[in-house]
C-alpha cells in the first residue's frame, strides 16, 4: 500500500524547518536527542486516560537504581501483569514519554503495566540496560502481593528497542530458569543488530527511522563490534528458539526493522511457539501511539491480545 495519508502528513511535519532534528541523530549528541524526542510532533501533549491507580518504585540492578511506574486499571484484581520496556534505541525514552501509551494498554487489557527506566546507552553500555529490565522482571513478581498481580499471568512487552529488550529477557528467563513468563509483546522489534535485511536498506532513509540512525543507536549501545552477535543482543541470530512464550509481533511496512521482526516471527514460529504475526500496512516505524488512527487500533490489539494470553 502507498504511505497512510497521516503517516505522509508525519514525515511532511518532520521536514518543517523548525521541526526536531530526530531523523538526523548522528549530528546530535545522546542529550540532545533526547530533548528532541519530547518535541516530536505526534508524541507530544497527548490526551492521558486515567487509571485507577499510579505508583512509582526503585528496585537495585546491578549496577544502578531502577525506577519504575506501575500502572493499575479499575477492578479488584489480582490483575494479570506487563512488564513493559520502552523504545528510543537503548539511547532515548523515558517513563514521563510512555505514560500515555502505558495507560492505554493498562486499561485496554485490564492488566497492571509495569513500565521500566532502564538504563540508557551510552551511560550504560550493553547488556548493562538488559539486565535491569530482567531485574526489573523478577522484582515485580517478588512483589506480587504488593501490586496485586497474580504471579502466574506474567508478560513482557515493548516497542523498536525496548521490543528487542523484552525478546531477551525472554530468552534469559528461558537460560536462567526464570522467572516464568506467559507471554511476550513484540512491537516492531529490533531483532538483529547486524542490520543487513532488505527492508534496511529498502527505507535506509525518508520513513523518519533511517539506518544512519539505527548504526548512531547501535554505536552508543554496544561495546564494540562483536556485540552485534551476541544473542541477547541480537535474537534472530539465536540457534535455538524454542521453549519461549508465545508472541504478538507486530511490523510497520515501511520500516526499516520490518523484515528482521517478520523474521523472528517465523524463526519463532518454527521453534514450536506459538506466534501472531501482524504486518500494518501504508505504516512507519513508530505508528503504535494514540496520535494515529492505526496506531490507536494497535494499542486496542495489543490490549485485547494481552486480556486473552493473561485470562
């Protein structure tokens, strides 16, 4: 399909001359791009919906505190639980940027959202970022008393990096024994740090992720080269997936990381898990916020996806 007309009206809004500079990462420094991210046009002064309750801890990774945001819908519970990542390639995001979208998937899948500060490249070098948000995992079923959340209806969730985060953290449940997790929420996920699928290079530039912005992430992220092949940083590239939870992928189709998290679907698929795999079609990279009519429609997906796998 050719671009959705609001995706179009995106990009024609990103090529103002007083718009961010966020396609254009690799002149800015970490600090700078995160200032820019806030004034993206279709994440900033969005609507909130209430929830019936918002608390905010700090649970000890390894090496830092880690804050979180706990998100709790109407209803009695014990509540099923989404333990959430953000996206910002490992560099940028933060909690107050994902408070609308966590609020959305609290209340449209009637679970707790568990949304992450995990520390950000390049501050915190890989896998230092991964290990908080399986610490952050682990914490909140050490405390499922206390969030109200049965600690047997357990899912990870995240979009673009944080989609990659939530795939390993899967994979290191899996290697570690635990904890266990139900199911996993894979939205346009960066799957292969290799970036060298078709659809990388296919929209390398002009569908507002680009792949100079991608290797810009990937450089602050990582310690070095050999980084690229690690499993945890790279999934896709994992020989063996099976035993994992089953997934909701979900891709833009014209997006950079389409081919690699379509990719990862099937591997998964193939491993005998148990996959949806959703392709939005006319759609960038990034659609999944409430700005967007599709991205409105993905959030209610996901939601009613999440309701289901936790029931």
């Amino acid at each position: 399909m050719p671009l959705h007309p609001e995706a179009r009206a995106a990009l024609e809004a990103l090529n103002d001359p007083n718009a961010p500079p966020i396609t254009e990462l690799s002149s800015l420094t970490p600090e700078q791009a995160r200032e820019a991210l806030t004034e993206v046009p279709w994440l900033a002064d969005l609507a909130v919906e209430p929830v019936a309750k918002i608390e905010v801890f700090t649970t000890e990774g390894r090496e830092r505190s880690i804050p979180v945001r706990v998100f709790t819908p109407e209803g009695s519970g014990p509540f099923g639980v989404l333990v959430y990542f953000h996206g910002g390639g490992w560099v940028i995001g933060d909690l107050e940027l994902y408070d609308p979208m966590s609020r959305i998937l609290a209340n449209a899948s009637s679970c707790v959202v568990v949304c992450v500060d995990y520390g950000l490249a390049p501050e915190n070098k890989f896998p230092v970022g991964l290990e908080d948000c399986y610490a952050a995992t682990c914490w909140t079923l050490e405390n499922a008393a206390m969030l109200n959340i049965d600690p047997a209806r357990l899912a990870v969730g995240g979009d673009s990096s944080g989609g990659n985060l939530a795939a390993a953290v899967c994979l290191m449940a899996r290697d570690k024994g635990g904890p266990a997790i139900r199911f996993q929420l894979l939205v346009y996920p960066c799957t292969n740090c290799l970036f060298d699928s078709p659809s990388c290079f296919e929209f390398r530039e002009g569908y507002f992720l680009t792949l100079d912005s991608m290797q810009w992430f990937r450089g602050h992220y990582l310690r070095d080269e050999n980084d690229r092949l690690h499993p945890y940083a790279s999934p896709l590239l994992v020989p063996d997936l099976s035993s994992l939870p089953p997934a909701l992928v979900i891709t833009a189709e014209y997006d950079p990381l389409r081919d690699e998290g379509e990719a990862y679907a099937v591997r998964l698929q193939e491993a005998g898990n148990e996959v949806v795999s959703v392709r939005y079609l006319g759609q960038l990279h990034g659609f999944s916020v409430p700005a967007f009519t599709a991205g409105r429609q993905a959030l209610a997906m996901q939601g009613m996806t999440l309701r289901a796998a936790l029931a």
